[in-house]
C-alpha cells in the first residue's frame, strides 16, 4: 500500500467490490480519528459500494437522456448534412433505425437502471454487462444496415460531414460507456 495506508490509484476499483475493509485503520490521522471506527454509520467498504451503486445510477440515467433525445439529435444531424428532398427517402428510414435502435438501448437499460442500486454477484453483474453489450451491438448493427444506402445518396460534402458526425457521436457514446 501506499505510504500511508493509503490505497494507490489503480486499487479504488477493486475496494468495495468484495474486499474487506471493516476496521480497516485510517494510518496518518490522529488517535481516535478513523483508527478504525465507522463513517456515517457504516464501514469504508459499504461506504464505496454506495458510491460506486450511485455513480452507476447517474451513468445509467445519462444514458437514458441521451436516448431520449434522439430526435433532438436526429434534427440536428439532418440539418448538419442538408438533408434533400430526393434524399428524404433514405434519411427517414435511417431516421426511423435509429429511433428503433434508441429504443432498444432503452429497453436493456431500464432494468440496470432501476437495479443499480441493488448489489449483485459477479456473475450476476457479468450477465447484466452482457445483455447491454448484445442490445448495444444490434443496435449498431441496425444503424450500420440502415446507414448504407443514406451515405451512398449524399454528396461528396455531405459524406464529409457524415464522417465528421459518426466521429463526434462514437466518441461520445464512448464516453457515456456505451
């Protein structure tokens, strides 16, 4: 450990997640503060547990704002690209993929949202990760098919927006942990 008790960064992953840390001395503070004792009625390792839940839980609702704005983000990209008339044909059926897409993301994601809060085994959260993973994976195939024949109707031009759109959205969804 350490220095001071301390965990290294790179360990707080693994603490709460099964590693005991009742009476777990706090090294460096004083007699009597931390020696051990509970934080707000609890131990350290529930304390991170809790955090951990609750971060889940905003992760989890951010995504499910994302999604919910799938018009919002279909308009923008539609005006981004200067959508035509001869080519509404094709960008309403990407339209509708990716509002199908959006949601199915949603439906996986309903139940790790409203579950976030509940501890569960490893394999329990092994399962859980997969059934996102598989959602988010028809989903991407689904806009990937429905994407085809929109790119192959935009201009020069407009596929260089597109491509600078498809970058900006991955990176996003990245960040979001989708």
């Amino acid at each position: 450990m350490g220095g001071q008790g301390m965990p290294m960064p790179g360990m707080m992953q693994g603490m709460g997640q099964g590693m005991p840390m009742q009476g777990m001395p706090m090294q460096g503070m004083g007699q009597g503060q931390g020696q051990g004792m509970p934080m707000g009625g609890g131990d350290m390792g529930q304390m991170m547990q809790m955090m951990q839940r609750m971060m889940a839980m905003r992760a989890g609702a951010g995504m499910m704002r994302h999604l919910d704005r799938i018009d919002a983000h279909l308009a923008y990209a539609r005006a981004a690209l200067h959508i035509t008339d001869a080519q509404a044909p094709q960008w309403n059926a990407f339209a509708e993929a990716a509002r199908a897409a959006a949601q199915g993301l949603r439906q996986a994601l309903a139940p790790a949202v409203q579950a976030a809060g509940q501890p569960l085994s490893a394999p329990e959260q092994l399962e859980r990760h997969a059934g996102l993973l598989s959602a988010q994976l028809e989903a991407t195939r689904a806009m990937a098919r429905a994407a085809k024949p929109l790119y192959d109707a935009l201009s020069d031009e407009q596929k260089r927006t597109a491509n600078e759109l498809m970058v900006d959205h991955l990176r996003d969804m990245r960040m979001r942990g989708m």
